[in-house]
C-alpha cells in the first residue's frame, strides 16, 4: 500500500506570512512600526532619547492601540529634538532628517481621518525624498573640492569605516597606513606643516575610486529626486528602482544605518498603497541594513 510522504516546510513561508501582515496593515500602523524601529534601533544616543524610545516601545507591547495616539509619537519626538538641540553642531545630517520625520509622524495622529492622515504621510514621504536628494545632488555638485573626489579620498586613506571596502577595491593598504602616520605625527606639538598643507601619500587608484563613488553618489542622488518631483506612475517606478539601489548599495560600504532606514521608510509609504511588488522590495531593503551590520569589514581585512 503506497502512503503519502510528508510534504517538506515550505522555505518561503515565513516570509510569505510577513509580507502578507505587511500587506494587510494599514499605511499608517505600517509606517508607525517602521518608525518605532528606527527610533530604538537607530534613534539619538542621548540619555533620555533611548528611555523614552525604550519606554514607548515597552508601551506599545502591552498597548499596541498607543501607536496610533499622537501624545506617544509627541514624547518621542520631544525627546528627540531636545537631543538635537543638545548636540546641534555634532549632529549628523541624517538626525535632523529623524527629528523632521517624528514630528509628522506626531502630526500624522493628531488629525485625522485616515484618508487625510495618509494623505499627510504621502505627501511629506514624496516632499523629503525630492528635497533630500536633489538638495544633497545640487550641494555636491557645485562644490569644487566635492566633485574632485578629495573627500571620498579621504574617507579611504583615512576612515576605519572604509578601510576593509578600500581593501575590497584593491587599495594597497600601506597606503592607509601612511596616511594615517601622517596625521598621527600632526598631532604632535612639535610637528610643522609646512605652507598650511597637509599631504597625504595616495596614488591614483585611490584617486580613481574616490572619484567613481563621488560620480556615484551625486548623479545617483540627483536622478532619484527628479524621478520622485513629477509624481507619475512610471516616474515613480523609476524613482523606487533607483532608491533601492542607492539603498543596497550605499549602506554596505558606509555605515549610517539609520539614514538608510529612513529612506526606505519614505520609500515603503510612497509604494503601499501604489506598487505591491516595490514595497515588499523595501523589506527586502530593510533586511540588508540589519544583515549588513555584521562584522564583515572585520572579516575583510583578517582575511
């Protein structure tokens, strides 16, 4: 007598059941989750930034229903933008951007109905996506000594962040370490530059990468702003393709995880409601940011 085998765990499942929860939520309860993991994940380092981004999120566990109160999102926004206030001029640029962001979410709950609280969310989401990337691209591209490489160059001789991705990029790695020798006898009291220069050892593969990630960065940025201004359908496709790259691509080698996860936040509402395919592609998105927190640089430059 011929029995039935048991049929084998389907691999997607999990992922087919997470992507159906996503699916079904609401824009709103959605983006306040993505926004909740933000905060306590990538949120400000001050003191009181972390207790109350914890506390909201020990709330929402026992009352999940006080994610979609505004005084919630208005303690973690004060919170936040006091953190800001504190350390205004160490501030990274990306931090302004969350601050913004936790206040329209606050906004967001406080009006209401639905429709015109979704509408709020869509219209920021799509405003800072142009603003942000056209801003940056139009920044970068009429400063003289950005668009010459000289910073990302920089970054590569210089910042243990991109030393296991300039090892990747066959960058001779005495030549970091020359660089930094440099600025180590700098901070001598007797040391003496001469002319006010400082001259860094480099040649011209560093030069050559420098100046392909800064190509990268401004022409990629400038496209995505354009794509997402005009609010078309098949812009808007383009406008996701190319965020998601930039997103994939950026993150593994420069680690400002939650700039990143603020873009796929603003990308993920303006594809909800309008592409199914994109916005699952944006959990995909968020998934790479956390895989890519792992020690890979650290890998990289023992092997």
């Amino acid at each position: 007598m011929l029995t039935r085998a048991p049929a084998l765990p389907q691999l997607g499942g999990p992922v087919s059941r997470l992507a159906a929860r996503v699916e079904s939520a609401t824009l709103l309860d959605a983006a306040s989750g993505l926004t909740l993991f933000l905060v306590v994940v990538f949120g400000f380092d001050a003191w009181w930034a972390k207790f109350v981004g914890y506390a909201a999120f020990l709330v929402f566990l026992f009352h999940p229903a006080s994610i979609r109160q505004w005084p919630f999102w208005a303690a973690i926004a004060g919170a936040s933008t006091l953190s800001l206030l504190v350390d205004w001029s160490s501030a990274d640029n990306h931090k302004y951007l969350l601050a913004y962001w936790l206040w329209v979410m606050t906004l967001a709950h406080a009006v209401g109905p639905e429709p015109f609280q979704v509408r709020l969310l869509v219209s920021n989401a799509r405003f800072f996506a142009v603003f942000i990337f056209l801003g940056a691209a139009l920044q970068k591209f009429f400063s003289p000594t950005y668009m010459s490489g000289e910073m990302f160059e920089t970054l590569l001789l210089l910042d243990d962040r991109f030393r296991a991705f300039a090892q990747l990029a066959g960058i001779d790695q005495t030549i970091p370490d020359a660089a930094v020798k440099v600025v180590t006898v700098l901070k001598s009291p007797m040391s003496m530059v001469a002319n006010n220069e400082l001259v860094f050892p480099s040649n011209d593969r560093v030069h050559v990468v420098a100046q392909l990630i800064t190509w990268y960065d401004v022409y990629v940025q400038f496209a995505i702003g354009l794509a997402f201004l005009f609010g078309r359908r098949a812009t808007d496709i383009a406008g996701h393709a190319l965020l998601l790259f930039f997103i994939f691509t950026t993150y593994l080698p420069a680690p400002v995880f939650g700039f990143g996860w603020t873009l796929g936040i603003l990308g993920f509402i303006l594809a909800k409601d309008r592409f199914r395919q994109l916005s699952l592609a944006y959990l995909a998105a968020f998934a790479a940011i956390l895989l890519y927190q792992a020690p890979w640089r650290e890998w990289v430059l023992q092997s």
